[in-house]
C-alpha cells in the first residue's frame, strides 16, 4: 500500500532526507581527506587507515543485516528518529577519541546507527514517490553528496586544520543533532507498510528476498558499483599530496570543484535517468568514470590547476552513475518487501565498500620516499567492477518496466 503525498510534502520530505543523507555522507567522507593525519598522529600504514575506513562500512553491513529483520514490522519515522539521534552520539564519540582504538570503537559503532540511513531513506522514497519520478527524487537525495563535497569537506578540512580534527567530528555531530529535531517536526508518519496485510514474517520475508533470482542480480549489481569506486576513492588524498605533490592547503578545492560541479550535475542526470530510462543513462555512466578513474591514479606531478578538472571529472562520473544505480536498486525490489530488500542491500553494499577499500590498500604500497605504489592497479580493479556493472544492469527486472521490455533491453546489451 503506498502512501500519498501532496507535492509540497513531497519535496519536504525529500529535502529532509537529502539533510539527513548531508551528514552520513559527511561524516563517512571526512575521513578519507583527513588520512595523511591519521597516519602521521597514530603511526599507522596506509592500510591501516585502510581498515579505518572499512570499519564503519563493515559495521553498516552488520547493522543492515540486523535491521533486515525488523525494517518492515516499525513505522519508518519511528526507526529514523532513533537511528539518526544515536549515530550522532557516535560521531560525538569519534571527535573525543585520543588513541586509535578509541577512534576505531567510534567509527564502528557510527556504522552500526548510520549505516541503515541510508538504505532507510531509499525504502522510503520507493514506499511514497511513484515510479516515473524516482530518478528526480534520487536526484534530490543525491544532491546531499554534492553539498558534502561542495560545503562539508573543505569546512571540516578548514576546521581540523585551524583548530582540530576532533572539532570536525564534533561540529557534525551537532549538525545531526539539529536535523533530528527538524526532522521529528517535518515528517508524515510513513507507516502505511504496516497496512499490508500479506506481509511475511520476518525470517520469511529474508528467505522470500534472497530466493528471488531477480534480488541477487540486483545485490550483485551494488557490489560491483561500490568496488568501483571504493578501491581508489580512500586513498586519494594520500596520492595527491605523497605523489601528485598537491598541499595539505590545496585539498580542499578538489572537494570544492568536484561537489560544486556535482551539485548541478546531479539533478540533470535524474532528469536523464527519468527521461532516457535508468538502464540506459547508467550504462553511459559506467563507461565514463573509467577514464577519470584511471587517470586519477596515473597522475605524475603536476599543480593544482592541472589535477582539477581530473577530479572533478571522477566526482562527476561517480555521482551520475550512482543516480541511476540507486533508482535501479530501489525498483528491483519486490514491493511487499522493499524494507527487509533495501536493508539487505544496505548490507551488501557496506560490506563491499569495506571490502573494496581493504582490498585497495593492500594493492598500494610505499617506496623508500614515502611515494604510493601499485595505485593504478587499484583503479583497474574498480574499473573492471564498472564495465561489468554495465553489462549486469540490463538482466535486473524493475517494477514499472514490463518483463518483456527488460528481456529486450538484456538482449541488447
């Protein structure tokens, strides 16, 4: 049963989402700039901050595959005002940490309470926006990535550099806090999933997604679209600054260029992915951010002016390709069972971007002068993982698209 919003709520409730969605991404992104410091503060190897990294997404895929038991059986606002104030609790705990234990505690139990925001508010955009405005609502949502980049990243950068990485953490911490409290005030109440009245038992319902050969296409399809970019995406700061030769002061513009460029680009590839159909805009965007992504790890030393516009370019790429990816995911599922499927993925794709970034820094390693090693070959594993996602995408069924459509799209392909 779907629930009906008038388009003035909708837009509400989408840009509550995006607010939401602003300070998970934050607070996922922030540490993969602020790596060169975690190495050099807790004498730790790049793979090290590796496993930092991974920490968070492998606590989210844990936390997903918990919540996929519950997901469908509470009210969905209920669920995210509790989520959402706990993971702030966490990244509060990830800006008082003084060792990197402490840190790596933190960061996992950030994972464990964030790592279903997002999952959640994809369940909710297919449980109230119609099909054939998916892509713009994702688009919306999306556009929180834009303005982590674009604002987010280089504050929490400028702030950890005139004052401490420990006020980053904080200061999103009570970013999320706010949000909370506009959220409490500003979302329906999102329990019409409750009125179903063929609604599987819980264990059921996990055996009933998992049995579907429709919903392992499709969570194989996000496995290969986060080990994409994750191989590279963590350790590019290190790259920038070790080789590339790029200052601690100049890091911040790429975010800066990347999210500012991305923030109008988002919402034109929602548009696209709506128009031109989802299958289609995300084939041409898995071909593209090859080239930045290969390019990225490839880079002799040059100045800032000649590495933005390769930046900026992977920023581009990596957004409008996870458009149309995340409407796709959203309209594979079943709807009876789009919450448990939803967390489910959540849980996929966490583990994956853990994996991919565990897997990509023991690809790296470090001369006699500090220089990365072997990061080109981290991208030809993300660049295989994309052009395989191409040829997957058009073997997944989504609702609104007829079974017969999708046998002729795979054909093509």
């Amino acid at each position: 049963m779907t629930q009906t919003l008038s388009p003035k709520r909708e837009l509400l409730l989408l840009l509550t989402l995006a607010g939401i969605q602003f300070t998970s991404i934050l607070d996922f992104m922030i540490m993969m700039p602020l790596g060169p410091q975690f190495t050099q503060l807790f004498h730790i190897s790049d793979s090290k901050f590796g496993l930092l990294v991974s920490a968070y997404t492998l606590a989210a895929g844990f936390s997903g595959l918990l919540a996929s038991t519950y997901i469908d059986k509470v009210s969905r606002k209920k669920l995210l005002l509790t989520l959402y104030p706990l993971f702030a609790v966490s990244t509060l705990a990830c800006g008082l940490a003084t060792s990197y234990e402490f840190l790596m505690g933190a960061r996992i139990a950030a994972g464990l309470f964030g790592g279903v925001l997002m999952s959640l508010s994809q369940t909710i955009v297919g449980d109230v926006i119609p099909f054939e405005r998916r892509g713009r609502a994702m688009g919306i949502i999306m556009t929180s990535f834009s303005v982590a980049t674009v604002l987010g990243v280089p504050l929490g950068l400028f702030v950890a550099a005139h004052f401490s990485w420990h006020m980053t953490f904080i200061g999103i911490a009570v970013l999320a806090g706010l949000f909370a409290v506009f959220a409490a005030f500003t979302l329906p109440s999102l329990h019409h999933h409750l009125l179903n009245t063929d609604r599987p038992s819980t264990f059921d319902g996990i055996r009933q997604v998992l049995a579907d050969p429709n919903h392992r296409k499709a969570f194989l399809f996000s496995i290969l679209i986060m080990f994409a970019g994750f191989t590279v995406i963590p350790y590019l700061t290190i790259y920038m600054q070790t080789n590339v030769g790029i200052h601690v002061d100049q890091i911040p513009y790429i975010y800066l260029a990347g999210g500012l460029v991305t923030f109008f680009t988002a919402r034109m590839f929602g548009r696209l992915t709506d128009s031109h159909g989802k299958a289609e805009t995300f084939r041409v965007m898995a071909v593209l951010v090859v080239i930045p992504l290969m390019a990225i790890t490839l880079l002799p030393p040059l100045t800032i002016w000649y590495v933005l516009p390769v930046s900026t370019m992977l920023f581009v790429f990596m957004s409008g390709r996870m458009i149309p990816g995340m409407a796709i995911l959203t309209s594979a599922a079943d709807p009876r069972l789009r919450g448990t499927f939803m967390t489910l993925n959540s849980s996929v794709q966490s583990a994956a971007m853990g994996v991919a970034a565990y897997v990509g820094g023991s690809l790296i390693s470090r001369d006699a002068m500090g220089h990365v090693q072997g990061y080109w070959m981290a991208a030809v594993v993300g660049s295989t993982a994309s052009i395989l996602a191409m040829l997957l995408v058009g073997k997944i069924r989504m609702d609104g698209v007829s079974r017969t459509a999708v046998v002729k799209e795979a054909s093509e392909v």
